[in-house]
C-alpha cells in the first residue's frame, strides 16, 4: 500500500471558498448552456485599436457586451434567496480572477454607464490591485452577474458555479482557431470563442438562457464599441 502523506485541512481563504461553493450547489438548481461566437472580425477591430494606441481587452468586451445583453434581459441580473428574487438597479459584474491569496471576485459597478475605454482602464485598475491584495472588502460584494475566464488555459468548455446568491454566470474559454466555408462557398478562417453559461433553473428557464447565449454570440459578432449616454 502507498504511503499516505499527511492531511491538510481546508483553512482560511480555501475554506471559505469551499463554504461558498457547496452552498451554491445545495441551494439552486444549476445548468449551464454553451455556445460558440465567431469573434473574427472583433478580433481584426482589436488589431486596428491597438496599432492607434487604444488598450482594449477581449475581456473588456465581453464585460461590454455582457452589460448590452444583461440590460435586454434584466432576469439574468440579480440575486436570489429560498423565497425571493432580488432584480438589480445597475449591472453590477463580479470577476472571477485567481490571486496569490486564492480566487477573488472584485466587482465592477454600474458597468452598463461606461463607455468602452473607461470600461477598460477601470477594469485594469480593480484586477491590478486585486492581484496585489489591495482591495477593500467592499469592492468584492454586491455583485449580479459573474464572468468567469479560463481564455488563457486549453479548457474550452466548463460548468462555473454561480457565485452565492447570483442567477447567473458566464464561463469562458479558450479562443480557437478553424476553417469554414464563407456564405461564397469559400474557405475562410474563423476564430471562435467559447461560451458556457450557468444559470439557476429555479429562475430561469432555457429557453431564455438560449436567448442570452444567442444575443451575446450577436453582440460580439457585430460588435459596436459606442454607447450612447455612457459615462467618460
């Protein structure tokens, strides 16, 4: 028999995210949904920003669109508890990073009011010192929608489990690579994003669910980086 190294016992930050997230699997009944967006021509917009000096991110999009999609569908964005659904005033997006101190998820307030780039230097700002465990305790809470992305890794498709209390979630994968034939009949490259979508049943049935996933996928297809009346 294999010598058995001694046991560690779940303390501290790992305890309290393990506490979390088995509440969040006992409490609702989750299902996650995926799709696949043709991010292409993004992708070549992306390139153009950046030759004039404009940072923006996939993920600054995705947060972009997200809030395009969450504003359409104000079910997906909220809380709930055993007897109530809570909607939320403003678009709140928690972001699920991994840190020196464990999984953190800093929350970007009222994203539906940013314009892009404003989007962007926040989300750099709250993340950058996320990663330094310089964030108050209170830029962590009061989150109504979580995205959660494992782009950098070879994952493609996962199940994220809902933030406690949250309707939903949005997974996101690794970006990849194919050929397709174009509506011409010639072949083309495409690059396609992954989406897995976690959503609470008890809430949200799927049929809607497939409607977020298909107006997300629209959004970042053709994609529109303005927004009218957005904070600068």
């Amino acid at each position: 028999m294999a010598e058995q190294l001694e046991a560690v016992r779940l303390r501290g930050v790992r305890k309290v995210i393990a506490d979390r997230m088995q509440a969040s699997l006992q409490s609702t009944a989750q299902l996650t949904y995926h799709a696949d967006a043709d991010i292409t021509h993004l992708l070549a917009e992306r390139r153009l920003w950046k030759e004039k000096g404009r940072l923006i991110s996939l993920e600054d999009c995705l947060i972009f669109a997200l809030s395009a999609v969450l504003a359409e569908l104000p079910e997906f964005n909220g809380t709930s508890d055993t007897q109530s659904i809570h909607p939320s005033a403003s678009i709140d997006m928690s972001l699920a990073i991994s840190s020196p101190a464990g999984l953190m998820t800093p929350v970007l307030k009222g994203v539906e009011t940013f314009d892009l780039d404003t989007l962007a230097e926040t989300r750099r700002d709250v993340v950058g010192r996320a990663l330094k465990g310089k964030l108050a305790v209170s830029e962590m809470k009061g989150g109504s929608f979580t995205l959660s992305n494992l782009g950098h890794t070879r994952v493609r498709y996962f199940t994220p489990i809902l933030n406690a209390g949250q309707i939903a979630i949005l997974g996101v994968g690794r970006l990849e690579t194919r050929l397709a034939l174009s509506d011409q009949g010639e072949v083309c490259q495409q690059s396609i994003l992954p989406l897995s979508l976690t959503a609470d049943h008890r809430i949200v049935d799927g049929e809607p669910a497939g409607r977020f996933l298909t107006l997300l996928c629209e959004q970042l297809e053709d994609f529109d980086d303005t927004r009218p009346n957005a904070k600068t």
